[in-house]
C-alpha cells in the first residue's frame, strides 16, 4: 500500500476511511482558505510549474532529483491525489454524502473545454466555500456552478467519464483530508498527470491495483490502446494477437476494463505483483 495508507489508513486504504474527507469548511478556516487560494491562484501558478518542470527536465539527474523530492514532499502535505476505480468511487459516496459538481480549474486554464467533470466531496454540504472556491470559473451553458449530485447520478457521470477515457483520482486539500474527485487525462490539460507522467514529478501515488490482461480473452481489437489515460497499452503485434499491457506504465485507475467488450481486462492489488508491489 501507498505510504498514505500506512500513515493515514492504519494499513488500509486511505481514501475509504471517513475521517480523511472534508466535513465543515465554515468551521475549518485554514483549510477553507487554503483552497480558495488555490484554485483562485491556479492561473499563475500553472504556467510556472509547467515551466519549472522544463527546466528539471534539462538539468543532470543530480541536480534534478532532489529538486524532485522537495516539490514531491511539499505536495504531500497540501495536495496530493490518487487514481481511483470507480467500484471504490462508488464507496467513497457513501462516504462523503455530498457531492457537488463543478468546473474544472484544469482545463479552464488550459483553454479545454470544460463541461464539469469535476466533484466536491465532503460529509457535509460546504456550498458557501465552494461558491468561493469557483468564483469567476464557467462550468459551460449546460451546468450550474454547483451542481448538487446523487450518488447515482455522480456514479453516471464517472461512467460517462471512462467512455471519453479520463480516469478517476482523489485529492487533498491539506492532507490528509480529502475534497474531491477529478476525472482526467493528458489532453484535458490535467497538470498533475503532465507533472508525473510528463516530467516524473510525483504529485500523485499511482493507484492501489495494477491491470491484469488475459491474453486468451483479448481479441486484439486495440480499444484499450485508445481508452488507457496513462498509455501503457501497446497495439497488437500482429493480426490475431492480443494487445500489450506495459504493467509498469499501468497507474491502477482501472478505465481500460470500460473499454474491453471480451471481459479481457481486470485490476489486482499492487502488492500482489512482486515487481510493482513498490513501485508508487
């Protein structure tokens, strides 16, 4: 398990314990302030990450790395993520019982088109603070600003979400505490994902599973190459053969199964597989 899970899981899985979701943001003010000062400053901070992490990129591994591990470490204690199954998404809400959707500051400030596929998820309802959250950010003409969601209904637009291929992650917003679910992929602008599998600069764990790929069930029909958001599938070889899952490029999140009609596809836990059991 992820280092999370150990420190605040008590072994288990950290992101399925009540006590690590957001409860009331009126009355934790820090915490209140520290994401209205995010997603408000998110405009200029964006292009100077992107632009730091081009710099690491040229610079020797020696000097690089334990840049690295200090811009790692600070993301721990603020905000950091992990790729979620949807399975477990669907745990999370009976957990965190309000579910709110809204814009998503990635893709706004990537100039994508944005059509709210992100979700505010605490204990209790926080519209006040997350009206202060998305101030000035257009979810597009067919979503309110806050979208107040059922567990079904959430549960459908993670459904949604797989089909266009964007997998599912949990965040913090001063860890441990969890307040949403973003649904992402590279060319959605997601700078987290171009952090880590852009640069190798760690913002998230990679997941708890890892995908398994039963070669006699795959028909090689390469629907996973096009559905996997971290690209670790690889084409067919040949006509006939089954495509190629690179397990060490596999960040657990668990989309691809959407997309195989043979059933072909399945997650097991990382720590059952001996080589990636570390790799986080």
């Amino acid at each position: 398990m992820c280092r999370f899970c150990t420190q605040h899981g008590d072994g288990r899985l950290w992101y399925l314990r009540a006590e690590n979701y957001i409860a009331d943001l009126d009355a934790d003010l820090e915490r209140r302030g520290y994401m209205i000062e995010f997603a408000q400053g998110f405009k200029t901070m964006r292009p100077k990450a992107l632009l730091g992490a081009k710099v690491l990129d040229v610079l020797p591994n020696k000097l690089a790395d334990p840049i690295r591990s200090r811009v790692t470490a600070r993301q721990e204690e603020h905000h950091f993520g992990q790729p979620v199954p949807i399975e477990e998404c669907e745990r999370i809400f009976d957990i965190a019982t309000s579910i709110v959707r809204l814009p998503c500051i990635c893709r706004t400030h990537a100039g994508k088109p944005d059509n709210a596929v992100c979700l505010a998820v605490t204990t209790h309802p926080n519209d006040s603070a997350l009206s202060e959250v998305v101030a000035g950010f257009d979810a597009g003409p067919d979503v309110a600003p806050l979208q107040r969601l059922t567990k079904e209904q959430a549960l459908e637009l993670l459904r949604e979400c797989e089909r266009d291929g964007l997998m599912h992650s949990v965040w913090t917003f001063k860890s441990p505490l969890i307040g949403a679910i973003c649904n992402c992929d590279m060319e959605s602008g997601c700078l987290a994902m171009r952090m880590n599998v852009g640069h190798n600069i760690k913002t998230m764990w990679r997941g708890e599973y890892v995908a398994v790929l039963d070669k006699e069930k795959c028909t090689g029909c390469g629907a996973c190459v096009k559905r996997c958001p971290f690209f670790a599938f690889d084409p067919p070889a040949s006509k006939g053969a089954p495509a190629v899952l690179r397990a060490v490029d596999c960040w657990g999140c668990g989309v691809c199964r959407s997309a195989c009609r043979a059933d072909a596809l399945s997650l097991t836990p990382r720590s059952s597989v001996p080589e990636l059991s570390q790799l986080w």
